[in-house]
C-alpha cells in the first residue's frame, strides 16, 4: 500500500467513525450501557451471572436467533410478519412428532424431530418467498396473509388448538436439556452459558459468515439497495429474495424447538406478537426498512437494549400495562431520530 | 403596468450569480426574454440552467445580480412573489395530483369557497375552470382524475393551473424529457399558441434535436457562464454541440480505426405493441452501431428488449445463438452487456461501496467453493477497476452515492465490461457527466470497437452518433426509416431524419 494510500484509507476511516449511522448504532448502544449502569447501581440483583447470562442472555438469544433471519429479509428489503405463526406452527411440529417417536428413545426421538422441524421453518418461509419473488406480491401482505394461514395450519394439526404435550420421558429428560441444558465456562461451575446462547451464537456466525463472506450475502445487500438495477446486472433476484426468507423460516424452525422445549407443551395460539419484537429488534438497531444496508451487528444492538429494557422493567416491577408503553416509545423514538439524522445527512450532501 | 408589446424585453437578468456550499453554480449570467418569443435555454447537465430559472422562480434568496421585469427590477425571494409578479414554471416532474379532478387541479390552492365555512362550491369550480381551459383552446375533460389522463395532457393540466393566474414569463424545464413523439408535437403546437398570445417562454432543453422545431433565439450556458445567444435560425447544430461541449470536436473524438468484421449479433421482426414495430437489423464484429430518433421514437425500448428487459415478439441472435427473452442474467451469460439510460434507477446501488457495485457482475468468478468470498479479493477487483477507468476518489470501500455522476457512470462501465462481454448496448452512456469523462468513453468505445466488440449506441446528443458510429439507425414513432453512414453525415442532415425525413 503506498503512503497515498494509506492516508486516504485513515481519512475514509476518521469520515467513517464520525459519520452518523456509526453515531447512531454508537448511542443505542450507550444507551443500554447506561442503563446497565444505572439498574448495576440501584438493584444489587441486576449484576449477577444468574440474572445476566441465565435470564436476561437466555431469553434474547431466542428472539436472536429469529432476528438474524429477520436481517436477511430486512437488508433485501423485504418484511416478514408470519415468524410468530411460523414459530408456533414449528413448535407443533416438534412436540408433535416426539409424541409417537418418544419410545424409540431419546437419541432416536429428538434428531428425527428436530429434523422434521427444521424442514417444515424452511417451507413456510420458502412458501413466503416464492408469494412475494414469483408471484410478485408486496411482502406486507404477503406475510400478513401467510400469519394466519399458517396458524390456522397449526390449529388444524392439533385438532383445533388443543394444548398438547412432549412424552413425560422426554419432557423431564433429554428434551428439557435444549433449554435449560448449561454448559460450564472456563472450568467453573459458577460461571455456565446455556444451550440456547450456544446456539444462538452458532446461528449469529454463520449468517455473519453468510452475509460478509460469501457471494450471496452481497447479493442480498444488492437487491435491497436497488433490486432493479441488480436484475439488470444478472443478478437473480427472485431467488434471492425467496432465499432470505427460507431461511427466516429456518431460524423461525430453530427457536421453536427451543421455545418447546421450556415447559414441554405448547398450542397453536403460542408466540403471538414475537414478529413485532423481532422486527422492532431489527429496526432500533439501524437496519432501514426498505433494506439496502444494515448488519447483524447492528441486530444485536436492537435486540440486547430492548432485552435489558424488558429485564430492567422486570427488575424494577414496572406494571406489566405499562411494559408495553415503554417499548412502544422506544421504538418510536430510535427511529424518529434515525430518520431524523437521515433528512439531515440528505441535506447536506445536497 | 403597460402592456408589453410583442418585441419588447420582458426580462432582463443581469450578472447572476448563484453558489451552492463554496461551488458556483452561476457566474455572472445575463438573460433576456422578449414577450412573444421561445428562448431557448440549453447547456450540459450541470451548466446551471434550472439555477438560473430557480432564481427567476424565487427558489433561492441569497443570490446575486439584478432582475429587472417589465422595466422595473425586482428582487425575488419567494416563489409566492414571484408568481404573483407574472412568472409560471413548470417543472418537468409534473406537480399535478393524481387522485383530484381537472377542474380542482387547475383551481388548486383558488378554489371558490361555498355558503358555508370550509366547504367548497363545486359549480363555480367547474365553471371557472371551463373558463380557463376554453381560452386556452384545451380540450380537457374537467371532471376526470388527473392520473387517468396521458403524461401530455397532465402537462397541459399543469400549464392550465400556470396559466390561471395572468402569467406573462412561462419556463419550460425540460418539458419532453418524458413524452413521446406525438405528446411532444402537441406540446410545441400549445407553446406556439402561448408565444402568439404575447407570452415570453423559456425553454430548457439539452436536447439540440428539438430546437428548430420550437425556438427563436438560444442561449448556451456552460459551466455557470453564459457562452453566447443567438438567433436559432442560423445556428448550425453542430455549431451549437461546440459551444455545449467548450472544446473542438475533433479533440473530444477520436479518429476512427476500426473495421467492421463478420456479423454479431442479429435482430429481426424485434415488435412491442406501442413501443417498436418490425426492427431488423445486423450487428459486426468492431463496429458502433447508432440509434437515432426523437424522445419516443423507441429507441430505449429496442436496446432494453434486445437484453430481456421488456417483453417483446422477434428473435436476437448472438453469433447465432438464439437470446432467450425476459432474463438479462441469461443474455449476459450469453455476451451481452449494457448501460441503462437512468443511472439513478437501473444503474447505480447507491448505498453500497464501488467495489461491491464494481463486482456485482462478476461475483461467480471471483467467489470460491460455496460462494465463498474474500471481501480482501472483491477490494482487489476493485482497485483494477478503479485504475482501469481513472475512477476518482481511488477508494474501494466509498459510497457509490458520493461519487460525481461522471465516476459513477464510470463504475457501472466497469461493472459492465467486467465479464468481457462481445455486445454491448450503450444507452445514452455520456448522460449526465462531465466533458473529460465524457471524452475518456468516446475513447474506450473506440478501444473496444478495435478489440472486435459490436456496439450499439443509443444518444440524444448527435454529434456523438456522427463522429462514432459507423451506422446510424433512424428511427421515427418505433419504425426503422432510414440507415445512413456515420462518416460523412451531418448532424444537421441527421436531425432533420430524425424530425420528417425529408431532409
């Protein structure tokens, strides 16, 4: 690199580190330091492994998971808001297929479950894809139709709702563990991750991988950024488009099982309104919609301050009518400002 | 305020000056308008035009020099005062609202209120209306949605709502760029109406093409100065490219080397219901094939079928391979690249880097097993690139937004060769961009032409299709007319082909 160069790099950097968007995803994450801080100062119960990791980590890694296929959809400009019926429909799935599987055992009983799991996420969102790439249906609609279809769905396969349950065997054994499993870290047993934050992890790296590494990921930024100019350069973009849906759907399929498996029993009725956080994640971290730029990181932002936001109201008892209010405005007030500093940056460039 | 007679200086803008953040968009412009004249305003994107009429519209208040309207000056600071002082303008995005009638868009912000507060008297809207359209001559139906009438009749929709007000100043910012060839005789027929009437009219254009068919003195502004005015009548065409493009032709184009081999691609019978009809014609190896033709004429609408963007009956060849339709991907596999006319739309990814707009062609050959991808090895395709075609500034990871038009048209030409292509459809590719740019794509067009690529040019300017193109295609209302040789023709025959055809 000559000396040429490298000043422009470190000036590109300088006008990179400064620029709003960083500003932006810099004071969401302020923001949850601060009141980390704060709840650390006022609750001695807040700073504790047993709150952070366990409950607080635990809890955000399920919605994770489901917000790094949200991210995929979301940065190729697209919407989904069947994941709530998606996961339910999943979740049925699961517990339904363990209930005849559970006397071949448990290393019979659960892969096969899982499996079938993971198929099912990768159709409904494969259906939603295909809806809104080849049938050529605006995504809101799409995935608003396909959030009660595929709830009717799994109302029809638990003969009309009913509550069902996984085999006690399983319930109190192995399945239970896909929860509630924990993993001791750096040889103490003071110190435990649990199995969803593993697997919310894996999920994490491999889309980062996905979206950074590979071909396909800048083909998903391309299509959000101007899906007509890229079907021009010979991109195909509906099967991209179809393709970050499948694989919300696939992330929608991994949470269910791990939702299912906290209490063993689960209904068609289960996760409602799990898409509007999911998507709420999403957008308070700075993935526009409309798509086009964004990252999981940025994702991770969203989901860990309104997760310490949720655990913070917890903590200090804040009235379950009031919970909602409050993210409400959260939401409102991350995106007020990010189109704020949108309008100005538009400004000034002109 | 006397009456001014047709002749007489309307308006006289002196010594404008207009800056924006540090750069000077104006420098020192003067302007005059006679009433009962089409003066036209032409010049390069970017040469100041629409700043100047913004001035005149009172868009801006911190502007320089003196405007002085029907003898006495003026300092306009608002576009309220400035219509109210007689200066209509209408923009060449329409302004009209779709879902309102005729009659309510013409009254828009004068609608004749009713016997209660707040309510609105629909007769009298109607009638006084009526009253407009009728002294205009427009045949309008008042009670229609604006949305369901054609882009000519909306634009007479919005001269209407100009005219409602006694307007003696009317400019046109670039009235055609959307209409087709019928909607723009129209359009002319109602301007000459407006010019009869003692009306002084602006009319911008970068379109040279139309200006015998409308104006009576040109202006010709280049880089915020005025390069002169002159009578239309005795200004050749070409002589009006020169004063446009501030250098000598002969420097911006290079000399032709290239021969013509054997045939490339073949087109036949290529037809759109409304757009084209029955266009063959025979591409070679190394030749710049040109598509002549006014706005509407179909020229866009052949190139974009040809790659599979629109649908359309017909057959295209590539060295007899049979190009499947509506699949650009395919037809790119096939070797065929091209530039969109609206970079904005189809061209640039605004909001990602120069090296993953530069890449986007070439993502297969540069991905490794699984579609892994080093962004290490998309930088360094980039930064080939960048060296390639000069693009500035030379940094991979910058924002293809804020790049100059002429860097971005750089980069999606890059985007465009990378997979080395053996056609390449070049629709209007010198829009929007500045002079040196503009001379660096006449010489890779040469360059490529001398590799044995087959190039189609589609362009508004001419005096490109005569100094590059060895054909020329003249297309009138989607037919092929005629076919003329590059060398040797003027620009002045061609406009004529292109206009009536018996030049």
């Amino acid at each position: 690199m000559s000396p040429d160069n490298r000043r422009s790099a470190i000036g590109n950097w300088q006008s990179r580190l400064l620029s709003f968007r960083v500003i932006q995803s810099a004071s969401v994450f302020l923001l949850m330091l601060a009141l980390c801080v704060y709840a650390a100062a006022t609750k001695p119960t807040f700073l504790t492994w047993q709150n952070l990791v366990i409950n607080l980590l635990t809890k955000a890694s399920c919605l994770g998971i489901i917000a790094c296929g949200m991210t995929f959809v979301m940065i190729a400009g697209g919407f989904d808001l069947s994941v709530g019926s998606t996961t339910a429909a999943c979740s049925v799935v699961t517990v339904l297929m363990l209930q005849p599987l559970a006397p071949h055992g448990a290393w019979v009983a659960i892969p096969l479950a899982i499996l079938a799991t993971l198929l099912v996420g990768i159709l409904l969102g494969s259906a939603n894809g295909a809806l809104i790439s080849y049938v050529g249906v605006n995504p809101f609609v799409v995935t608003l139709s396909t959030m009660f279809v595929f709830r009717g769905l799994a109302m029809i396969i638990t003969s009309g709702g009913l509550s069902i349950q996984v085999p006690v065997a399983l319930k109190e054994g192995a399945f239970r563990k896909i929860y509630w499993g924990q993993v001791n870290l750096f040889g103490s047993p003071t110190h435990q991750a649990t199995i969803p934050i593993l697997v919310f992890l894996a999920v994490f790296l491999v889309s980062v991988y996905l979206l950074r590494f590979t071909r396909f990921g800048h083909y998903v930024y391309a299509v959000g950024g101007n899906e007509n100019a890229a079907w021009l350069a010979g991109i195909n973009t509906s099967l991209v488009k179809a393709a970050t849906y499948a694989i919300c759907g696939l992330t929608c399929a991994i949470s269910a099982i791990i939702f299912s498996s906290i209490t063993g029993t689960t209904q068609a009725a289960s996760h409602e309104g799990l898409e509007l956080i999911v998507i709420a994640s999403v957008i308070v971290g700075g993935t526009p919609l409309g798509g086009g730029s964004g990252s999981l990181f940025l994702t991770l932002n969203g989901l860990l301050l309104l997760s310490v936001i949720e655990n913070l109201m917890g903590q200090f008892r804040v009235d379950e009518k009031y919970r909602k209010i409050v993210q409400g405005f959260i939401i409102l007030v991350v995106v007020a400002v990010d189109g704020f500093v949108r309008r100005t940056r538009a400004r000034q460039r002109r | 305020m006397a009456e001014p007679a047709v002749g007489d200086t309307i308006l006289r803008m002196q010594g404008i000056v207009k800056d924006f953040q540090g750069v000077r968009a104006l420098d020192g412009v003067d302007f005059e308008l006679r009433a009962g004249e089409v003066h036209a305003l032409i010049g390069e994107n970017g040469a100041g035009k629409s700043t100047l009429m913004n001035v005149l519209a009172g868009r801006f208040r911190d502007y320089e020099g003196r405007i002085e309207l029907f003898g006495s000056e003026v300092r306009l600071t608002n576009p309220r005062q400035a219509l109210a002082l007689g200066i209509g303008v209408i923009y060449q995005e329409l302004s009209v609202l779709p879902n309102l009638t005729v009659a309510e868009n013409i009254l828009l912000g004068h609608e004749p209120p009713g016997r209660l507060p707040g309510t609105l008297d629909r007769a009298a809207l109607i009638a006084q209306a009526k009253a407009v359209v009728d002294e205009l001559g427009f045949d309008l139906p008042l009670d229609a949605p604006v949305g369901s009438l054609s882009h000519a009749r909306q634009c007479l929709v919005e001269i209407a709502h100009a005219l409602r007000k006694d307007v003696r100043v009317l400019v046109f910012d670039e009235p055609t760029a959307a209409l087709g060839a019928e909607d723009v005789a129209k359009l002319f027929a109602v301007i000459r109406d407006l010019k009869a009437r003692g009306l002084g009219v602006v009319y911008i254009s970068h379109r040279l093409a139309e200006l015998p068919q409308i104006g009576d003195r040109v202006t010709v502004l280049r880089d915020g100065k005025v390069v002169g005015t002159r009578d239309v009548a005795d200004s050749r065409v070409s002589l009006l490219s020169e004063m446009m493009l501030g250098r000598r032709l002969a420097e911006m184009f290079p000399p032709k080397r290239n021969q013509p081999g054997k045939p490339l691609l073949r087109v036949e019978g290529l037809t759109r219901s409304g757009a084209f009809e029955d266009v063959s014609f025979e591409l070679r190896e190394g030749e710049i094939l040109g598509l002549a033709g006014l706005v509407g004429s179909g020229r866009t609408e052949i190139a974009r079928a040809i790659l599979g963007a629109d649908k359309a009956r017909g057959r295209c060849e590539i060295e007899g391979r049979w190009i499947p339709p509506r699949s650009p991907r395919r037809a790119m596999a096939m070797g065929l690249g091209m530039i969109q006319e609206d970079r904005k739309r189809d061209g640039a990814i605004a909001g990602l880097s120069v090296a993953q707009n530069l890449g986007l062609s070439v993502l297969d050959r540069l991905a490794g097993p699984l579609g892994f991808l080093a962004p290490r090895w998309l930088r360094d395709h980039a930064r080939q690139g960048i060296e390639r075609f000069s693009i500035v500034p030379p940094d991979p990871l910058k924002e293809m937004q804020l790049l100059s038009g002429g860097n971005q048209q750089k980069v999606i030409l890059g985007r465009c060769l990378a997979p080395d292509p053996k056609v390449l459809l070049f629709d209007e590719p010198t829009q929007g961009v500045d002079v040196g740019t503009k001379a660096q794509i006449y010489r890779m067009m040469m360059d490529l032409a001398c590799q044995g690529k087959g190039i189609v040019l589609v362009s508004s300017e001419l005096i490109e299709l005569v100094e590059l193109c060895d054909r020329i295609l003249v297309l009138r209302d989607g037919r092929l007319v005629k076919e003329l040789p590059g060398p040797g023709t003027d620009v002045d025959t061609l406009v004529c082909e292109c206009v009536h055809g018996n030049g």
